[in-house]
C-alpha cells in the first residue's frame, strides 16, 4: 500500500465519525432513554450526591453510575449544558474505532492492512453506526469489552501481568458501565482459550488468573457499590447487589423475547457486509483452522449471540458489544481474499442502498408502517437522498471496476448522517419533549400545582431544569388531587389526541400523545 492509502485508511476514518457525531446537532435527546438518563445525571448532580443514582426523587438502581459520572464530569468543567452529554456517547465511539484497530494489530501483527480496515468495516456495520451516537450504554460498554479482549491477548502473549490487569479493569469498569453483563461478553471468549490459543498453554495457570482477574474486576466495581449500598438504603442495596442481575438475566418480565427474536434481525444488523458477495467468496478460502485470529473473533462473536439469544431479556443494542468481532472478522477476510472481484456481484450493494431508497421514498403507502404518526409525514426527499448516495456508490464501482470498502463506509455513513436529519424533522415534536419541559417549568417557577397521572419515566426533569421531583399520581387519586389543586394541570399520556376545547396543551410523544389538562377535567384523563 502506498503512503497516500495508507493515509487514508488511517485518518479517513475521522470524518466518518465526526459526521456520525455531528447528528446530535440535529435533534434533541430521545425518549424515554436519552431523557431518563440525562434526569438520572441532573437529579446526581442537583443532590450533589455521586455515590446513589436518582431518577425523581426516587433511587434509581437499574444502571450503574459510570456513565453519569462523565457527564457530570463535563459540566463540572463546562458548566451544566445539553450540548456535552450528546457527546459522551460519540466519544466512547471513537474510542471503539481506536481500539478495534488496536485489537486487529495484536491479532495480525504481520498485516497492517487488517488494522487499517477493522475500524472502517465496524463505523458501517448498521447497528453500531446508529448507536454511535448514542446517551447510552452499549456504545461505552463495548469500549471495556474491547479493553478486556486486549487484555486476553497481552496474556497470550507472554505479558501476563498487564494482561490480566487489564482484563480486571475492563471487567470493573464495565460493570460500572453497565452491570455484570460485561462478563457474558467477556468470559465465553477466555474460557474457551483452548479453540483460539496461538502457542503451548498451561491451563490451570490461565483459569487461576482468569479467576483472579474476576475478583479483580468485582472488587474495582465493589469500591463503588459498598458504599451506594450502605448510603441508599437495604431495597437500593438488594437492588444493586443482586435483584437487578439476577432478576433481568433469569426472571424478568421486561423485554422478554424467544431464542429466535434476533436471527431474522441480524442482515439489518450487520448491513451492508452481509450482501457483499465478495465477502462471502472471500470466506470460503479463509483459514480458520490455521488462524488464531479468526478463530478468536468466530468465538467472540457465536458465544455473544447463543448467550444473549439464551437470555429472556432481549434488545437490539445488547448484541452492539459483539460487532467489533464481526468487523475484525470481515476486514481479516476481506485481506486475506485472493478472489478477483467481479463488478456485476459488486453492484449488489449500491443495489441493496438503492432499494432502501426507495423504500423510504414510498414508506408513506407501506402497509403496516403507514399507521405510524410520524411516517405519515415522511416525503419522497430522504429516500431520494439515499438514492442519491446508491447512484454515487454504483459510479464509484463502474469507475474503479470493483467496490471499495471504504467506499461502502462512506455510503453507510452519509446515509445515516441524512436519516437522522430526516427522521428527526419528519418525526417532529413526537421526539422532541423540550416545549412539554418549558410548560412544566414554567408551573415550577410560578408555584402552579400539576402532577403526572402514571408511569413516569422522568422524561422532563433534565429538559425543563425541574429542581424538585414531579409529583406523580396514581389515577384513583385524581379527584382528590383535582379537588385540592382547582388550579393545577395534570399530564398524562395517552393513546389519541385530545379536542383542542380538552387540553391545555399537547404534543405527541412518539407514538401517542403527552396532554395537559386543567384539574377541573381530570375525569376526561385516559392515562395509558
């Protein structure tokens, strides 16, 4: 590769990210989960209480605090702000680029290449690109599991010591992140060190650290949970400590799905790779049994996908921790190849871009999708734009005589750079509560009584600045409120929208509608 490539390769990836970054620009922070979690972190820092996280007024145990923390982090430096939360998550991002391409370099150290590539394949994998950007906490959970397959193979290696130390800080600090679910991530891959191992093992040695560096982590996360526990009481202490793993990994009710719930997602998941015929020709001649390397993706990656298939919690951005494997595996493939492209397969993927195109173009008369609020606003423009990005990907192909990967990337970006734009001015106010916050800040600052009528996810607290819980009631207590609070405003929300003559205001709220009613009318409420 010549110096201008590899320039390329290994500094092109930078615009790609800033242009994922810069959809924060054109939105405001999603509910419920953005929103709840700027709460969580507001509520923190009104409290000035770091150790236990609330959410109004309420411990809030179903997330450890590390993301929290480096929000706080921010606005302890930049004062409190919107603008700095939205850019944790594109940071961590970042750090995910860095570190596959980290990962690929110890895993093939005689192919630069690979390196080069790994991060370019892992910013167009679908699924991450649009959790990049993300307040959340796969994005940063995928960063420690990156950290602790590191540490696996700095162990490997010979360099036991930073090795395991660093698996046992990625383990900590994962759980700080997001729980003990980093170990599903990162314990199939070293206990099955026996189908990747490059050199002569022995065993009992590898699992003796392995157990310790497990100690290791809990102890880092323990540092932090002992003293939550004793400051937030015995329910927060039985939360955290046990309930909030247990019951989401063995008996939950939230979220539950089949075995089968992710398999029909993952061409999305893992889309455009997937209908690249090139990769899939370059896989038959790959040399699994002869390299470590894939061998220790193809681990991480099917051991990811059976656990979390086996849990009864399932989500889409559980599986986000697994994708650097996937693009380890595709840019390892995809050097190896000695199969000489064929420009008529390469168009499948402008093809692929093309038809997504004009599936967005025609959404609007999609059955199914039609009934949606937002949708109905949708016009022809954001999937001609993609068509547009589809054209521009195929002249790329007919001029080169062969797709380029990070010619895909750059597709796969842009396409999701203009979705977001898109999206979020067809969807409109439907993810957008800031006017809803303005009105119950508005009831804060002039003392007018109001309260949420059901379950309240503290969507508001964080937009509107609110500095005391809002008060949330159960909907038998609506008359007594209402008799008390003649002047007050109750929210609730629900399924369709309301008589102008009913409200005091409304606004849709995804795909229902967050209404204001004076008090006097609380027997028209049809709280969800």
């Amino acid at each position: 590769m010549n110096i201008p490539d590899t320039v390329i390769y290994r500094w092109g990836i930078m615009p790609l990210w800033l242009l994922l970054t810069a959809t924060v620009f054109f939105r405001s922070p999603i509910p419920i989960d953005e929103t709840r979690y700027l709460s969580v972190a507001w509520e923190m820092w009104l409290r000035d209480d770091f150790l236990v996280p609330y959410l109004n007024g309420q411990t809030y145990s179903h997330k450890p605090p590390l993301l929290f923390w480096l929000i706080q982090a921010g606005w302890a430096v930049f004062g409190v702000n919107a603008w700095w939360p939205s850019l944790v998550g594109p940071f961590a991002a970042l750090a995910n680029l860095f570190l596959t391409r980290k990962l690929a370099e110890k895993l093939w150290p005689e192919s630069a290449l690979v390196a080069l590539l790994a991060p370019w394949i892992l910013i167009a994998t679908l699924l991450w690109a649009l959790f990049a950007s993300s307040t959340m906490f796969d994005i940063l959970l995928t960063a420690w599991v990156l950290l602790g397959m590191l540490g696996l193979l700095e162990a490997m290696r010979g360099k036991a010591r930073k090795g395991w130390i660093m698996l046992a800080m990625a383990m900590g600090m994962g759980i700080l992140s997001k729980g003990p679910v980093v170990f599903l991530h990162l314990l199939p891959a070293a206990i099955l060190v026996f189908v990747w191992r490059q050199r002569p093992l022995s065993y009992s040695r590898w699992f003796g650290c392995l157990c310790l560096a497990v100690l290791m982590g809990a102890a880092i996360a323990l540092i932090w949970a002992v003293p939550a526990a004793i400051a937030g009481g015995e329910e927060y202490a039985n939360a955290i400590l046990w309930h909030q793993t247990a019951d989401r990994t063995v008996s939950t009710k939230i979220h539950t799905r089949s075995f089968f719930w992710y398999l029909p997602f993952l061409p999305m998941f893992l889309f455009p790779w997937l209908f690249w015929p090139h990769f899939w020709s370059s896989l038959r001649g790959s040399r699994f049994f002869t390299d470590h390397g894939l061998r220790f993706c193809l681990v991480w990656l099917v051991s990811t996908c059976l656990i979390f298939s086996l849990l009864p919690s399932k989500q889409i951005h559980y599986l986000i921790p697994m994708l650097p494997a996937f693009a380890l595996l595709v840019a390892r493939v995809l050097t190896l190849s000695e199969q000489k492209q064929r420009i008529g397969s390469d168009l499948l993927v402008p093809g692929m871009f093309g038809l997504v195109g004009v599936f967005l173009a025609l959404l609007p008369k999609v059955p199914g999708l039609a009934k949606l609020n937002w949708v109905q606003t949708v016009q022809p423009f954001w999937g001609l734009s993609v068509l547009g990005i589809a054209f521009a990907l195929a002249m790329s192909v007919w001029y080169r005589r062969k797709l380029s990967a990070l010619a895909v990337s750059t597709a796969l970006v842009a396409a999701i750079f203009v979705g977001f734009i898109f999206f979020f001015r067809y969807a409109g106010l439907a993810y957008d509560l800031r006017p809803a916050a303005i009105q119950v800040q508005g009831f804060s600052e002039q003392n007018v009584p109001y309260a949420y009528v059901g379950n309240y996810q503290g969507q508001l607290n964080f937009l509107g600045r609110l500095t005391r819980p809002l008060p949330v009631l159960p909907a038998e207590r609506l008359a007594d409120w209402a008799g008390q609070h003649a002047g007050g405003y109750l929210i609730s929300l629900e399924r369709d929208k309301p008589d102008e003559a009913e409200a005091a205001y409304a606004q849709p709220h995804r795909e229902y509608w967050l209404v204001f009613r004076h008090a006097e009318r609380f027997a028209e409420l049809k709280p969800l």
